[in-house]
C-alpha cells in the first residue's frame, strides 16, 4: 500500500489531497510506474484523467460502473481487484480510506509519506500497527520553497 497521511493519519478531504508536496508526487510516479494500482472509484474519480504507465483497478459496488480507457479495468471486491493483477510482482494499493482498510490483510509492504502536521480530514488510513509491521526505512525532507511541510517517507515490511 502507499499513501501520504497527515500526523493524525488525514489522507484528505471532500475528495481531495489536504497539501502539495512535489517531491512525494515523484516519488510515487517512481514507486508506481509500470504497476497495477488498486483504488476505489471515488479515488479513481479524483484524478483529471488516468494516470499514465500504470494499470488501473477500480473498485466500485455498482455492477454499471465503466470507465472507457484501455488502463482502466473495473472490479467489484478488493479480492478480485488483487487477482488481476497476477504477474505484477508489486502493485500498489492507493486509496481511499475504505480500500486501505481492507487491503491491509493482503499488504506485504506500506510506503508511508508521514506529512508532519494535523490536518482537518474525512477520510483517514488505519493505525499501522507495530507487532505487524516493521519500519525498515525512515527518509526526512524539510520543508522548503516547493513543500509547504516537512515530512517523512517511512517504508514498513509486513513481520
């Protein structure tokens, strides 16, 4: 799974990111290009279009959901979105809250973008919790001219 979550785990809201931080932009076209990502359909629908390089999964409960673009493929269940993915030795779960919820018993690694500040948020990423998962890499970017805050990739490995 990957996500940028705020100090009380905030990852947006009304359907939308809660800051701009570039260089966490590319650090996830770099993690994610090349791969299947998971999300659910609000997720999917907050993006100006599909984002190139990458196969999308959504996953929505509404058996009349279609999305017309050849790197989009609609599932109904977490389950099914997974199994499609076969072959792809790294795809990424990407949002939102619900997904992450689920997701989290078929995660084998989260890269967390910790942003350090409290944000008012609607939807949030669950506790991660330490006797399941183990940091094995920390990396800090301070703020500067380009990131309003600083913040903190955390990669955890499923124990």
């Amino acid at each position: 799974m990957i996500a940028a979550v705020g100090e009380n785990n905030a990852l947006g809201k009304d359907n939308d990111l809660l800051w701009h931080l570039p260089d966490d932009f590319k650090r996830f076209k770099q993690l994610t290009t090349g791969h299947f990502i998971i999300m659910g359909r609000k997720t999917f629908e907050s993006f100006p279009k599909p984002l190139p390089n990458r196969t999308h999964i959504i996953i929505t409960r509404d058996k009349n959901y279609t999305v017309v673009h050849e790197d989009c493929i609609v599932a109904h269940s977490l389950e099914d979105a997974i199994k499609l993915t076969d072959g792809d030795d790294h795809p990424f779960i990407i949002g939102g809250g619900e997904i992450y919820r689920q997701g989290e018993q078929f995660a084998q690694q989260l890269e967390i973008t910790k942003v350090h500040s409290h944000f008012d948020a609607d939807t949030f990423f669950p506790e991660i919790d330490e006797t399941i998962w183990q940091l094995t890499s920390s990396v800090h970017h301070p703020k500067d001219e380009k990131h309003q805050y600083d913040f903190t990739y955390l990669t955890f490995c499923r124990k």
